[in-house]
C-alpha cells in the first residue's frame, strides 16, 4: 500500500485529470463515429431500397403495358375474323406469364366485354331521358337485390352528368329552316350538366346507400361507357338479358344462356328473337345484336414482392387495332 501511495504521489493530479479526459474524449469520438457510420449504413440501405423499388415498378409497367398491347392484338384478330364476339375466342381467356418457380410473380391479364351488361350511358340519347331503359335499369336492379331508392340515386346521378334538353329533337338538318315548334332544333333549350362526368362505376364510390360490397355486385351487371351501346346477346348474364328483352322472364333468360354458353352461341339477330321468343312488336326496337366494340383490360403484374395493376377501356372500330380510351396503373 505504501508503494502504490508513493507510485501515485509521482503522477500530479493534473496529469491523472489529462488522462482521464483523453479515454472520454477516444470514448466520444468511438461514438460519434459509430454514430455517422450506422447513419450511413441505413441511407445505403434506405438507397439501395429505392432503387429495388424504382426497378420493380418500371418492371411492372413495362409487363402491364406490354399486357395491353397483347390484349389489343387479341381483339383485332378476334374481329377480324369473326363480327360476332362470344367467350369462345381467344381474347376471353386469361393470359400472362410467370416463372415456373414463382408462379405467384409475373404478368396476369383478361379482358372483360362491357356490352354483356347493361350501360347507363343509355338512359340518357340525344339529351333526353329513354324511359324505356329507365324500366330496364329498374327491373336489372330489382333481380340483382338493389333498392329502388339506390337504383333511383344511381340513374338522377348518371343524368345529371350529361347535358340534356327541355324537348326532344325533331331530327331537322342544320341550315334548314325551323318548324317553328317548340320541338324544333332550333329552340330546343340546354340543361347543363350538373355533376362530373362518370369515367367508370367507382366514380359512384360515396354514394348514400351504395357499400362496397353492393358497388361489386353493381359491378357485375352494370357499366358506364362513353357512348350510347346495345347488347352483346353471347355475352350477356340472364339478369341483363331479363332487363333489357321484352317479355322474357329471368328463369326463360336462365334457359337460354345455359344453352348459349354449351357453345350454341348467337350468330345473327334473327336468332336471338327467334330463341328468346321476343313478340313481332318489340323486335324492331330491341337493342341487342351479337357484337362488341367496347372491353376493359386488367392486368396484374408482380415482381420481387411488389405488385402494379393496370385497367384499360378499349374501343374497337370496324379492322383497325382498338383504340385505348382511358387507362389508369395502381400499386
């Protein structure tokens, strides 16, 4: 003890403080230098995450677009050799490609035919109000369990899009002189549109009454186009069939496209009034044929864990690739 005291009293305690501040002072240091370098660490990380992320998406996009334009190549050639459209052709069946070892990643696609349902665009022709497709929409929403209080909200919603007029249209040509009724083009009065135009079903998304569960089930009988349309018969469910086909009951609906989808698909006009027994008086107004011009394309694509969809409103016009219309990407 006597010799570590005397070992002790030959150190100042200046220099025993000048010590113990250089071990703080490499401790301090040690930290802050653990400190930048884990920082760095995580931006690195963080870096290399982002670019994993932004090659990812750029992936997806170019598999959905690619998607898209392999849809668009199957309508043309489905039309170009056939003007009635069923799901028998090629362009109904799902399509994409995935490694055989991950068959959850890839590209997945189909394309959905939007004239086997019913069109809301077609309550409304010429800026008037078609009662008659009024009532179809009506009886479509009493099978399919919406209430008319819904069913009511959905159609003033789809007017109030549009803009209409006071009075129908006499079909007079521009240039010409006016009858001078009050019918007449010449005096016919606007109402402006009041709402945003409908793009597609989920603009209705918000609606009072209208879940998310009954907006999918909406969703399989209904759609909004950008034009006025008739009904594909090879497409169409029974319920659509039911609504739209004067006098033809649901279950007599059910016969038919029971029939229809064991391949005996309608070829012409005349066919489908003959198979769904429509009275001579009706036929001529009957709007429903056996082609299409208007599909959605959706796609799904998944890489490294990260998936992108795509939907897309295609037109088809007579032999030409179909037009895209609109089309959004989601993640």
């Amino acid at each position: 003890m006597a010799a570590l005291n005397m070992a002790l009293s030959t150190y100042p305690a200046s220099a025993i403080r000048q010590g113990g501040s250089a071990i703080i002072s490499a401790l301090l240091t040690v930290a802050i230098v653990a400190v930048i370098a884990a920082g760095m660490l995580t931006r690195q990380s963080v870096m290399i995450r982002t670019v994993e992320a932004e090659q990812s998406r750029i992936q997806n996009s170019a598999a959905l677009m690619a998607g898209l334009d392999a849809s668009r190549m199957l309508l043309w050639d489905s039309r170009r050799k056939s003007r009635a459209i069923h799901p028998g052709q090629a362009w109904a069946q799902p399509f994409g490609q995935s490694p055989s070892d991950r068959p959850e990643e890839g590209f997945h696609g189909r394309l959905e035919d939007q004239q086997g349902k019913f069109n809301l665009r077609n309550l409304l022709r010429n800026g008037q109000l078609e009662i008659g497709q009024l009532r179809s929409f009506e009886r479509l929403c009493q099978m399919i369990s919406i209430s008319d209080v819904l069913c009511q909200s959905i159609s003033q919603r789809v007017l109030g899009s549009y803009t209409r007029f006071s009075t129908p249209a006499t079909g007079q040509v521009s240039g010409m002189f006016a009858s001078g009724r009050e019918t007449s083009s010449a005096t016919r009065k606007p109402i402006p549109a009041s709402l945003v135009t409908l793009r597609s079903l989920d603009d209705l998304q918000g609606m009072q009454g209208l879940s998310n569960q009954v907006l999918e089930r909406l969703k399989l009988y209904v759609c909004i186009l950008p034009a006025n349309t008739w009904v594909n018969s090879n497409t169409a469910s029974a319920e659509v069939l039911a609504a739209v086909v004067p006098g033809l009951s649901l279950p007599s609906a059910q016969t038919v496209v029971a029939e229809r989808d064991r391949g005996q698909w309608f070829a012409y006009r005349l066919e489908i009034i003959a198979r769904m027994q429509v009275p001579t008086q009706a036929a001529d107004g009957l709007e429903i044929g056996v082609a299409s011009e208007w599909f959605v394309f959706r796609g799904k694509a998944r890489r490294d864990g990260r998936q992108a969809s795509m939907e897309a409103l295609l037109y088809v016009r007579d032999d030409s690739v179909p037009h895209v219309i609109w089309s959004r990407i989601g993640v």
